[in-house]
C-alpha cells in the first residue's frame, strides 16, 4: 500500500519517541541497546506513576486503530493490552483463533492482510509458532506488528515488564545485580526476552531448572547454569519462577510434579537464600504448589502482582513508541 494511502494521523505524543531510530513493530529484545531500553522504561514508569496516582485518561493514540489477534490462551496479556489501547485513546477491536476464519481454513497471512485492509495501524499477535511475528512483519506491508508472545521464542512486552517491576525493586540499579531463574528455561519465550534484557542492562542471570528443560546455547547469552536451585538462589537479588509449559512439550521430559516441586519448587526457605530485598517474580500464571508455593505467592517479597500492573505501563510505552514510528515511516 502505498504511503500516502495511509490516513492514521502521528500519534499526539509522537514527539516523547521521536529522536530513535525505532520500527513500527516489536518483535523481540534481542538486538535492543541499552538506550532503547531505558527509553521504553522511563517511558512505562511514567505511565506506571499516573496508574498509582489520577491513572491514564489520554489521547495520545487516538486516530489509531489496534487489533489484538490472539491464536493462543492469554489472560494478563490480553487484558492489559486492551487496557492500554483503551486508556490512550485507541480504537481497538479483538479476536482469538477460536472465533476467526482460521478456523476454517483461512491461512493466517490471510487473516491478517483482511484486518490490515481495515485499516488497522497495529497488530498484537499471539501465536503458538516461534518466528510468527517476524513473518507477519515482513508480509504486511503498512501494519505495525507486536509480539505478545511467538511459542518459545519471545514476549518482549513480558520481559520489558520484568524489567520495569526489577528497576523499581533494585532502585534504578541492573548493573551488579543478579537474577536466578528456575524452571522451565527450554519453553519459556518469557525467560528469552528476559535474559535479552538484563544482559544488556548489565545484570548477571543464572538458570537452574532440570537438565532436560534447559536449551542449549545459554552460555552464548552470558547466562549460568547452575546444578541447584539453592545455588542459584544464593545471594541472588531476585528469582524468577517459571511455570512448566506443558503445552510446548515433549511427552517425557518430566518425572512427576511432585519431585519437581520438591527439588525445583521455590519456597519459603529458599526464599531466605535470597539477599534480604531479593524479590519473588513469576510471569503468571501460576501452578501454586509446583513451581512456586502458595505462601511464598502472597508473601512479602512477592511482586507477582506488581508485575501485572507495570504491564499494563509498558504496553502503553510500547503502544505509543510503535505507532509514532509507524507514523513516521509511513508520512508522505
Ligand atoms: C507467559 C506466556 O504466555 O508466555 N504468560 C504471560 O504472558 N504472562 C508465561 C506462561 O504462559 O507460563
């Protein structure tokens, strides 16, 4: 389509992102620099005082048009996108697989070129495939396109959300920071775009989870391996617990639930490892009494629920920084 065809006007906040080079889509962290990161999150944060405080009543998106496709479960994701489009001003409009014509049939490029040919400006995209956003970003030619999370590949709304809810607790300070994260690294897209992020920030990361759902190649990322969750507990700054992603995995990888809970769970008294602020995350949702203890959820060095509330900040900082580029790239 070509440019002038287009009629959504620049964002009325387009100038907070003006002055970086960024693409109308989101696809992943991996690749981001330092300064486009704490771009997004000086952003988020301001959105994420206005949520503690008279909340976001803007209209910095209005004239932009959202479509949330969704061809895999979300809750949080979902939810806070829609919230976000909402309170700046968007119109948006959303669908899951199950009530879309790819369920007869129709191809997904398919599917989005007719949202496209709508006139939509942006599309979130959930799938089960790693690498479906980039495909569609290179198929549809005026939409911009954010990942909410490519099978195991990666959320980067998710893990700029981690970031946001650790910037907090750590006092603005990634750098001499470390992180463990336990569970199931292999499938977790969520654990990807994390460790994208922190590496960049200069925080140290350790993974521990069992041998058969740990990939291969985190050395590459910077990333430790660590036999034990107690060792990779240990004077760590927070811990991140992941929930084991059945639904990506092969049959057999895992004994029993129960064993895992006991040898990968995270605990109260592994909790006490942690540095005294060392903070509790999970990314939701949670399987209490496997990957995380009902009693360590609501304690107090959870941020769980903080986590969920600084989503919805990035996904209005996200929002806002892909529709300014998609105005810019696209102005006549
Ligand atoms: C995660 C996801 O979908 O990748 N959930 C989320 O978006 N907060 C993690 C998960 O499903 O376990």
């Amino acid at each position: 389509m070509p440019a002038s065809t287009m009629s959504a006007p620049a964002p009325t906040g387009a100038g907070v992102f003006s002055r970086m080079a960024s693409s109308r889509h989101l696809l992943g962290l991996e690749g981001m620099s330092r300064a486009e990161l704490l771009e997004i999150l000086d952003r988020a944060q301001r959105f994420r005082d206005l949520l503690d405080g008279q909340g976001i009543q803007s209209q910095e998106l209005r004239g932009v048009t959202v479509c949330n496709a969704f061809f895999e479960n979300s809750t949080r994701t979902r939810v806070s996108f829609e919230l976000a489009e909402q309170r700046l001003g968007a119109t948006h409009v959303s669908f899951s697989s199950s009530d879309s014509s790819t369920a007869k049939g129709e191809t997904l490029l398919d599917t989005l070129r007719v949202v496209q040919s709508m006139r939509v400006d942006l599309v979130v995209v959930r799938h089960p495939s790693a690498g479906v956003a980039a495909y569609l970003a290179r198929h549809l030619d005026s939409a911009g396109v954010i990942n909410a999370g490519d099978g195991a590949h990666e959320h980067p709304t998710q893990g700029l959300l981690d970031l946001l809810t650790l910037r907090q607790a750590w006092k603005g300070q990634f750098e001499g920071r470390r992180i463990a994260i336990v569970g199931d690294i292999a499938h977790s897209r969520v654990a990807r775009s994390a460790i994208h992020g922190l590496r960049v920030l200069g925080t140290a990361v350790t993974v521990a989870g069992p041998p058969t759902l740990l990939p291969m190649g985190l050395e590459a990322l910077g990333v430790e391996c660590s036999g034990t969750v107690d060792d990779a507990m240990r004077g760590a700054d927070a811990v991140m617990a992941l929930r084991l992603q059945r639904e990506r995995m092969e049959q057999g990888l895992l004994a029993s639930t129960s064993e895992y809970a006991r040898v990968w769970g995270i605990n109260a008294r592994r909790v006490e490892l942690l540095e005294p602020e060392g903070v509790v995350m999970h990314p939701g949702p949670m399987n209490r009494g496997v990957e995380i203890a009902a009693d360590v959820a609501d304690g107090p060095r959870s941020v769980v629920f903080q986590q969920v509330t600084d989503g919805v900040a990035v996904r209005c900082a996200v929002l806002l920084r892909c529709a300014t580029a998609r105005a810019h790239e696209v102005r006549p």
